[in-house]
C-alpha cells in the first residue's frame, strides 16, 4: 500500500489509521460520525445486490481496522437483509431511515452519545447515509473506489437529495493494486 497524499510514500492500514482517533472528536450532543463505503469506479454501491464483491482483501482489511476505532457501528436495515452482519463483536445499531420507517436520526445519535458512544461508523447503505447527510450528521467518509465497472442500476453510495452540496476535504488518499483509499472529512 502505498500513501499518494498527503507525504506520499509507503504506508499500511495500522499506520494511516493510528491518527484516527474519532472517540477524541465527539460532539456535544452525538458521537462522531463516519461513513464508511466502497464504490465502482461508476459510482455503484452494490453488484448483484450486495457490497462483497467490491472491494478487496485490502478493502477488507482497512473495515476491520476502522471497525476497532469506533466504539459502535450502524448500519441501514435493507443492508442487514443484504449483506447479513451475523458475526459482528461490537455493538451494532439497524436502523429504518426510509420513507415506509423514518427513525429520528437526531434524536437517535443523542440517545447513544448519552449511552457511552463517542464515535460512530456508519456502513450503509445509501438510504441511511443520503437520511445522514441531509441531517448534517456526517462528520468523516472513508470511501474505496474499486477499479472495476457495474454498469446497470445499483445505487450510488448516497441516495435521496440533499438540502445543499455538502464539501468534503480530502484527508489522505492511498492505493494498492490499483483500488483507491479515500479518507474526506466534511467541510
């Protein structure tokens, strides 16, 4: 793996995640929160209906990873039906976000920063992070851009429309046999 910004040179996923501590960063009334995603280079979320078939070892590697930073994770209840997330070891959050079971995004990532959680990772889908988003509960997204093309009609990584354009900042940007490691926070 190999950094191509900022400082670009060798680096592994332990050591461009060393820095990341989101449990230092939690807001007064809700943890931090970063989405995590991988996407074709096309923009799809999913092949055949589910995220796998996206992302690498090394994509594996940095979920694992960022899973251990994050004192919870959350995830949208269509991407527990598709992806299962049977053997998860930490506290995990399914919410409904969609227009047939809209949840209090507000008023749910208050409840858990009363509860203890510092910071959130939130891995889908694209219903609970456009729901996310348009809340302005975003705080980080770390996004890997497989170098490989879907085509059809799988979804972006953020569906739903936004109030306005929300700016990122790119934070660092890795690769590793031509998959693409994008870290942003959000402006």
């Amino acid at each position: 793996m190999r950094r191509l910004l900022p400082d670009p040179g060798p680096t592994t996923v332990a050591e461009q995640l060393e820095a990341c501590r989101p449990w230092e960063q939690p807001r007064e009334d809700r943890p931090f929160v970063a989405m995590n995603f991988a996407a074709t280079v096309d923009g799809r979320a999913t092949i055949d209906g589910v995220s796998g078939p996206i992302g690498s070892a090394a994509d594996t590697a940095m979920l694992v990873a960022l899973r251990e930073r994050f004192d919870a994770g959350m995830i949208g209840h269509g991407t527990k039906r598709a992806e299962g997330y049977e053997r998860i070891d930490r506290r995990l959050v399914v919410v409904k976000s969609g227009p047939e079971g809209r949840v209090d995004l507000r008023a749910l990532l208050r409840s858990l920063r009363e509860e203890g959680v510092r910071a959130l990772l939130c891995e889908g889908g694209p219903t609970l992070h456009g729901s996310l988003q348009a809340a302005g509960l975003v705080d980080e997204l770390f996004l890997t851009i497989a170098p490989k093309l879907a085509g059809g009609s799988a979804p972006p990584i953020l569906a739903g429309a936004l109030p306005a354009v929300v700016d990122l900042e790119l934070a660092w940007l890795l690769e590793h046999d031509g998959e693409l490691f994008a870290r942003y926070r959000v402006c």
